[in-house]
C-alpha cells in the first residue's frame, strides 16, 4: 500500500483502529448531542414556565395617590422606567378608583350606601357588553358603563341618568348609565384586587356598590382629586433566554428605587416576577447541573473503552515498536507515529459528531415523556458544538496515544522477556487508587445527600456548579466496578476448583484459563459492569423521577379533585355549594373541610378538617408516611359528636322561640345532609322572649339548592357560660311545630388529631398520647391518634393538624363558637375531567379547582423536571453501545491471538465443539460476573444518590420524600437482552474461529 507511514500502520490493525473510530464517534456524537440537549431543555423550559405564567406571577403594579395635575407626569416616568426595566416596552394598563359618592336619593342620609366611580384601560378587551354602548369622553354628564352584578344590586340601566354627590366633595355629578357589561372571568386573577368590580357590591361597615367606569380622560378631569391609581404591566416573556433571568430580576427589582429618585416618593411597587425569575434561574442551574450526571457516567465509560481499545493496539504492536526501537527509532518519532494514527482516527469524528447530535436527539425527541412535555428539540450545529467535538475527539486521541507511549522505551529483549508474564493484580489496584478513589466517591455522595442539589454559592454571593457533587454518582460507579476487579481473581480460582474434578474438558479449561490471565478478563469485565451500572440506574433515575411526581400531583392535590373558594356566595350559598359540587358528573364521593392557619403550641400550623369516615375514599396519603394504615386513622379520629334536630320535609322557612335572660348576641346553627354548617344571627336579643322566622332558601345562594334534610344543631350565645341564659321556646319548620326537645350542647372530651411528626416532637406528644396544647388561643385537651411524616396539601416542612370535620365542629359548639365553614370541598372521581369542564361554564361559582391529573400531567410536562430522564436514556443508550462494542473488540481480539492455541487442542485430540465451549466458557464467565455486579453496584449507588438528584420543576425538594423505584421487570428485560446479544457476538465468533481453524488445518 502507496502512502505516509503513518496511514500504512493504521491500516495495518483495521479491526482495533475502527473500534477506536467507532469509541471517538460514539463519545463525541453523544456528547454534543448532551450539551445541545441541555441547552435546548434549559431554553424550553424557561419558555415554558412563561408561557404558563399566571397573570398574578408575571404582572408588576405601581401604584400612587395622583391629581389631575400630577398624573401625567407621574404616566410618563412610570412607563420610561417599566420600558428600561423590561429592555421592550410591556403591556402597561392604568385603573383608578374614585373617593365615595352618595347613592341617589341618600345624600343626607347618616348611613348612606355609596357609589364609586372607576376606570380601567382596555376594559372592552376583558368584557362584553349585555346592552347599550362603552362610555366616551366629552359632554356635561358623565358617560359610564356599570357591571351586571352592580346593575342587578342597584337597579341600573343603561339610559338611566341620576345625580350624585361626594362624600369628600359635595359638588353634584351628573351621570348617564350608557352600558351593562359583564366581565369575560369574573373571578380570574386580574381581577383579583378588585373585588367591587368583579362583584358588584361590598358589604361592611358601609355597603359599596359599583363601580361605574368611566373614560381614562374623563376620569383625571372630573374624579383625580389624590385618588388611587395603579400602573399594571404585563410584559412578553415567551423569548426570554436563561442568560436574561437574573438581570431582568435585578433590573425590575430597582423600578421602584429610580421612581422614588426621580420624585415619585409616594409610588409603591408589588408584583411576584423578580422573584419567579430568580427561582426559575436557579431551577434553570440546577437543571443544566444535574444533567452533567449522565454526562459525566458517559465520559467515564467512553474513556475507559477507548483505553482498552488503546491497550489492545498497543499490546498488539509491542513487538513492533520495541523492534522499530531496536533499529533507532526515537521518543519522539514513535510518539508522533501514535499521535498521527490517533488523530487520523479522531479528526474525522470531531467534524461529523455536530451534525449527527441533531439527528440523535430527533430520536429522543420521541420519548413520551419529552413528547407530552411540548418540547421539540431541534438544535443545529454552532461553533460551542464545534468545540465540545473536537474537545472530546482531542481528549480520545490523547488516551489513544498514552499505552503506546508507556512502552515505547522497552527493548525488543525487554518486551520478548515480559510477554506472556501477567499477575493477578492490575497496576490500579496495587497502588490502591481504587481505595482512595472510594473516599472520593463518598465524599461526593455524602455532600449531595446533604445539600440535595449539585449547585454550591459562590464566592461572589451566586450560585455555581459543585463538580465534587457532580461527579459523585460517576466516581461511585468506576469505583465500584474497579472494587469488583479484585473479585475476578478470586472468582476465577473458584470457578476452577469447582470445574477442576468435572468429566467435561471445556468448563475445566475455560476456568483455568481465566484464573491463569484474570487481568485479560478484568478490562472487558470493568467495562460491562459500568454499562450495566449505568444502564439501571438511568432507568432508576427515570423512574424514580416520574413516579415521584406522581407522588408531589397526589400530595399537592390531596385527593382526585380539590375545590376551595369563599364557604359562601351570591350565586351558591353554604348549603348550595355542597349540592353543586357534589352532583358534578362523575363524583363518587365527597366532604366538605377546612383548611387554614392556625397556632399549635406557639407553632405556626395548618388546620385540616375533613369527614374522617372518607378518608379511605378522598384522602391521598401514601402508605410510608405514616406508621398507622389510613383504614385505622379513619376509624380513630372521629370523637364526641354534636346533636341534632331533623327538620322534617323541605322546609323554606324556621322559626326559632327564644327566651334570653340578657342582651345577648345569638346564632342558631343548622347543617345540611352533606355535612355542612352554618351559622344564622337571630340578632342582639333583648331581655325576653323572642320568636325570629329564618329563611332557610337564602342559604342555598340564588342559583343553589339544599341537599335536604337540614338538622338544628344548637344555638350558639355569647360564652359557655351565657348558654343557661338562652332557652328555646319554639321551634317550626313552615309553621310545623318540631317535636322533641332542642339538642344540648355536647359535652367535651378530648380532640382525636392527627399530627406531622416535627409538630409532634414540638409538643412532646406520640401516638396514643393525651395532652393539654395551646391553639389559637385556648387550651384544649387533645389524643394523639397518629403522626404523619408529611401532611397532604402541605409545604415541605410545614407543621399540620388533621381533625374529624363533625368533631371540629361539635368542639367549637361546644365551647360558644361559630361552627367552622367549608373553605374547600374533597371530591373522589375516577375521571375528573367532566367535572372540570363543567366548573368552566361557572365561573359565577367562585371556585378553584386542584384537580389531580391535570396536577400531574403539569408536573411530568415540565421541560426543567423532565429534562434529566431525556439525558439518561440518552446516556443509557449510549453505554450500552459502549459495551457491546468493547466486548465485541475484546473477544474478537482473543479469539484472533489464540488461533494457533486452538488449532494444538484440535491437533491434540480436542473437538470443535469442545473448542467453541472453552471460548463460550471464557466469555460467559465475563458477561455473567459484568450483570451481577453491574446490578448489584446499580443497587447501591440507586439508593445513595438518585433519592437525591430528584428535584422539583423549580430546583426544590420534593414533598412527599423520593422513594428509589427501581423497575425490576425492566431491568430484567435488558439484562436479558444484553445478555442474549453479548451470547450472539460470542456465537458469531465462535464460528468465525471455527471456520479459521479449519482452513488453517
């Protein structure tokens, strides 16, 4: 062959220099294909989080006190500064709110109801109308267009004109109502500061109603008299890059510093941005960070394959370059000869690996996890590319090139007298680098245990990647599987001492010759073991990761559908809410609870009340938070329960007799059949005897119904001890007389609750304990019944009580107190999503929906969250291909060297057969030691590390803890598969051998 020297000697070995070629492709395709993917995922991610952004989280407001003669100064500042902050001008909306009128008609009134006026820009884009037209400015009335919810409260419509005074300002206002319109969402989320409109009405110490919007010119002119205005922007964040995140916090951050600097002193800036932004960077870090996992792993493996490919060439050409030695070859020149043939083969792959990762990730872009999430991976070669390929390609070279340096200065006599000599210990192992390598790996794990991410502060006050933590999994996974070299010595003496007595030559022999040259089987040995290694734990990671956020969904959510909202309503009062909710299609079961802050014995808590006998039914607790089966918390915490009068029938109306001893406030509780109580005020009584007619409808609001029957539960009258002053005379339910006597008040005992366990170790109570705690206020006398590691609808590490709905709330009759509302409504169903579609055609129902399969479907489409299994299935795959090219280069170059071996044992007498058994024997004994070490060491590093990589979307800890999931049928399947291709490659070569021996004959 024509050509340099360099290219005849690299041609000269096609079989190993084309498995280097294959190695350097493979780690510099996979590898480019990483960072690509790890941009790209950072990129969607932070894309994704802004395009699902509430209105709430992205919008800023600035509000200030202005005159007609301030405003537009004050206009033109703010919107400089939001332009400056935002780098594009955002979406910027003003709104005023008016001082108070006097309705019509009540102007010399003490106590009149009042009206306010207000204007908000591009109200039309947020509402339609029902009638008449959207104000304008100009003309001696003031054109205005009222809410429907205001219209129905005040009788208004469009036409109508009337005059109102000020209650600051007394100077008449005339007003022409010239539209009725009604909000597209009432009750989202812009509209949630602004209850007078969104309602129609408040009611307090004064009842308000309005307001009626005005133009924004007509506004300043007639109603800016220091009033109210509130400056929104809403900027487009669907382009922001992760490099953007910390500065456009910063700069947001000082709005409100250069406005007061550039006199606006009384302007007060709020909103939740910077603060998302910051956590959404450092989600963005942690996301990128833990991705260098999987990398790392595939670094560890790619380098290990090519040096054993690289030992290979160099053992193969010893002879050659202690010959080429002998005969005044230089250092130098030997080196550049391995330097040349290095980079003959890495070149090649540094120039194609950035056009082949775009292609490789179109596959992974098919996993159903990265499909679900929306994300569409297609990333194209750029010069950061260019540069990790011919960085990964240079490092391979250069591993290439060591093992023929380290024994390019023997001698041929040197090289002739050391062939064939071989211990049982490799140079690793007898230095102990594997032992200190150990300490390292430990080091590394013990601080990703601690710390729970592989970010670290930085000098600077930021946040930066740790590398220690970061490359703990990858040196637990060499340092295992370098421990395990030290296993095949010993393993192999065994194997030969158990097939030594054996009639068969072939297993007696393959184990010998493995005992007699372990270090030949250690290298491929190590190598498969890694694979495996990575393989599982990948597959680990990945599924620990998803059924962890299944966990979060169900632990978040607390059952399959969870409503909060106000416990009563315009449209669905307390009893009507319940019968709302609970005939959704598809709901199975359901409770009214409760859920709201309170003090624990100086603690800070959350109280949650539900039925207790449901808790089987609605209440998602996984089984290993706590010790007590959720079957015998059920059973254990109902207590002492309140009594009850049935009210017969469906009765509209009750008539309560009462008899007070004193001026007394009283309240009649009643409860509906679904659990829910509400008081009702009879008033401040007066000495004597009272009879007061309730109207029983008004409860279900205008649009709701009751869920019948309805029972009197008792009265409640200023304190416990004013309750012998208030007797009942009378009770009828539509002019029946109720018969029997009204329940008593229940007597207390002790409060069965269910406690999480620091609150627990707080008051110094276990399971089965009594004891006297402070809460909100009072003393009471509670039994610990159970202790829950986490609380579900809980914070990472939030104190919580859970409590029986009916004995809360016999408890609070008990002691004089108004029964406890159902803030919140626990619903069981099979499929929620009917349900949800119907809540969406009530937006008037004021609900908040948490439904747990939309909960989960968020949180396993998170780009951020799902980002790091993409890359482990990646790297996965990637080791694998990894390992049966080493294997198949290994066993390939074996079979090669020991042809003249095999063709003595056929002179010899040996058959074929038993010929082709020694190898399968030799082969078999690395592939079985690589599996059941490479599970045994996924085990271990599973459970050390990936209860720890597994974070939330935004770079958290995950609430409930992680629970190692290790999919055992999964892995029993590859390493089935694995086995039966590594046993083809064998068969495959063993035939090849066959056929070469044959000839050679």
């Amino acid at each position: 062959m024509r050509g340099p020297l360099v290219v005849k000697r690299a041609f000269s070995e096609p079989l190993l220099l084309l498995a280097a070629f294959g190695s350097i492709l493979l780690a510099t395709t996979t590898l480019v294909a990483l960072t690509m993917y790890a941009s790209s995922i950072a990129d969607a991610g932070v894309r994704r989080t802004m395009e699902t952004a509430s209105y709430r989280q992205t919008a800023a407001t600035i509000s200030a006190p202005v005159t007609a003669e301030t405003f537009p100064r004050f206009d033109q500042s703010i919107r400089a500064e939001l332009t400056r902050a935002y780098a594009a001008p955002p979406a910027v909306t003003v709104s005023f709110r008016s001082d108070s009128f006097a309705m019509p008609g009540q102007e010399d009134e003490e106590r009149p109801e009042l009206l306010r006026f207000g204007s908000y820009d591009g109200l039309d884009r947020h509402a339609r109308l029902v009638s008449g037209r959207w104000p304008k400015t100009g003309g001696d009335r003031v054109e205005a267009a009222i809410s429907l919810s205001a219209a129905s409260a005040t009788g208004f419509k469009a036409g109508q004109e009337f005059t109102t005074k000020g209650r600051l300002d007394p100077r008449p206002v005339q007003v022409r109502v010239v539209g009725v319109f009604q909000l597209d969402d009432p009750f989202g989320e812009r509209w949630a500061d602004e209850h007078l409109l969104s309602r129609g009405v408040e009611r307090g110490e004064f009842t308000t109603y309005g307001p009626l919007m005005v133009a924004r010119e007509t506004f300043v002119a007639r109603f800016a008299t220091s009033v109210n205005a509130t400056w929104t922007a809403v900027p487009d964040l669907r382009a922001l890059t992760p490099d953007r995140l910390r500065p456009l916090a910063g700069a947001i951050d000082q709005v409100g510093e250069r406005l007061k600097a550039a006199g606006c002193t009384s302007c007060v800036t709020a909103g939740h941005l910077p603060e998302i932004l910051t956590q959404l960077d450092t989600a963005s870090l942690v996301a990128r960070s833990t991705m260098l996992i999987p990398v790392l792993q595939l670094l560890l493996l790619a380098a290990y394959a090519l040096m054993l490919t690289a030992r290979l060439l160099a053992d193969h050409r010893r002879m050659e370059v202690a010959l080429l030695r002998s005969r005044g070859a230089g250092t130098a020149r030997l080196a550049a000869l391995a330097g040349g043939e290095a980079l003959l083969v890495a070149i090649p792959c540094a120039v194609a690996a950035p056009f082949l990762g775009p292609p490789l990730l179109a596959l992974i872009n098919q996993l159903p996890w990265i499909r679900a999430s929306g994300v569409r991976l297609a990333p194209s070669a750029d010069l950061g590319s260019f540069l990790v390929s011919f960085g990964v390609a240079l490092a391979s070279a250069v591993l290439l090139v060591l093992p023929a340096l380290a024994g390019a200065r023997r001698t041929y006599v040197e090289e002739q007298s050391a062939r064939g000599r071989g211990g049982g210990r490799g140079l690793i192992e007898r230095a102990g680098a594997d032992l200190a390598l150990l300490v390292v790996a430990g080091l590394a794990i013990w601080q990703l245990q601690r710390y729970g991410a592989p970010v670290t502060a930085t000098a600077g006050g930021g946040l930066g990647i740790d590398p220690l933590i970061i490359s703990g999994p990858a040196l637990a996974l060499l340092t295992g599987g370098m421990l395990g070299l030290r296993l095949v010595p010993r393993v192999s003496k065994l194997a030969e001492r158990v097939t030594s007595g054996r009639p068969t030559l072939a297993p007696a022999l393959g184990a010998w010759q493995v005992s007699r040259r372990p270090l030949r089987y250690a290298g491929p040995a190590l190598l498969l073991t890694m694979a495996i290694a990575i393989g599982i734990v990948s597959m680990a990671t990945a599924s620990t990761w998803r059924a962890s956020q299944l966990d979060q969904a169900h632990h978040q959510a607390g059952a399959d559908l969870r409503l909060s909202g106000p416990p009563d309503g315009p449209e669905l009062g307390a009893f009507g809410r319940g019968s709302a909710f609970t005939a959704l299609p598809g709901i199975t079961a359901a409770s009214p609870g409760f859920r709201g802050q309170m003090e624990v014995g100086g603690e800070n808590a959350m109280l949650l009340a539900m039925d207790a006998g449901k808790l089987g039914e609605l209440f998602h607790l996984r089984p290993d938070l706590s010790a007590q089966p959720l079957s015998r918390l059920s059973r254990a915490l109902p207590g002492g329960q309140a009594g009850q009068v049935e009210l017969p029938g469906r009765p509209a109306t009750l008539t309560v007799g009462v008899r007070v001893e004193a001026e007394l406030p009283v309240r009649v509780v009643v409860s509906d059949a679904l659990g829910v109580w509400r008081d009702v005020p009879l008033g401040v009584l007066r000495p004597g005897t009272h009879e007061i007619d309730l109207d029983l409808r008004a409860l279900a609001g205008r649009n709701g119904t009751i869920t019948y029957p309805l029972s009197l539960r008792g009265l409640v009258a200023g304190s416990p001890q004013d309750r012998a002053r208030v007797e009942v005379t009378a009770l009828r339910a539509d002019g029946r007389q109720i018969a029997g006597p009204p329940p008593a008040a229940p007597a207390l005992a002790p409060l069965p609750v269910v406690l999480t366990a620091d609150l627990s170790a707080a008051l110094k109570l276990d399971a089965g304990q009594t004891g006297r705690v402070g809460i909100d206020g009072r003393v009471l006398e509670v039994t610990v019944v159970g202790v829950v590691d986490a609380m579900p609808t809980t914070a990472a590490g939030q104190r919580a009580v859970l409590v029986d709905w009916g004995t809360l709330q016999a408890y609070e009759l008990a002691e004089a107190r108004p029964p406890r509302p159902a803030t919140e409504w626990w619903l069981a169903s099979a499929d929620t999503a009917p349900a949800i579609r119907q809540l969406a055609n009530h937006p008037e129902w004021d609900v908040t929906a948490l439904d747990r399969r939309e909960l989960s479907t968020r949180l396993q489409d998170d780009p951020l969250a799902s980002g790091l299994q993409g890359a482990l299935m990646l790297g996965f795959l990637a080791a694998l291909v990894f390992a049966a090219l080493g294997f198949l280069v290994n066993a390939a170059v074996a079979a090669r060297e020991r042809k003249g071996e095999f063709a003595i044992l056929r002179a010899l007498g040996v058959s074929s057969r038993q010929v082709l058994g020694l190898l399968a024997v030799e082969q078999a004994f690395v592939i079985g030691l690589s599996l059941a070490a490479g599970t045994g060491l996924a085990v271990v590093v599973g459970v050390l590390v990936v209860p720890h990589i597994v974070l939330t979307g935004q770079a958290s800890a995950v609430t409930p803890g992680v629970l190692l999931d290790i999919p055992w049928a999964a892995t029993a399947a590859m390493l089935a598969a694995v086995a039966a291709a590594l046993f083809a490659i064998v068969a495959g070569l063993a035939r090849t051998t066959r056929g070469q021996i044959v000839e050679e004959r």
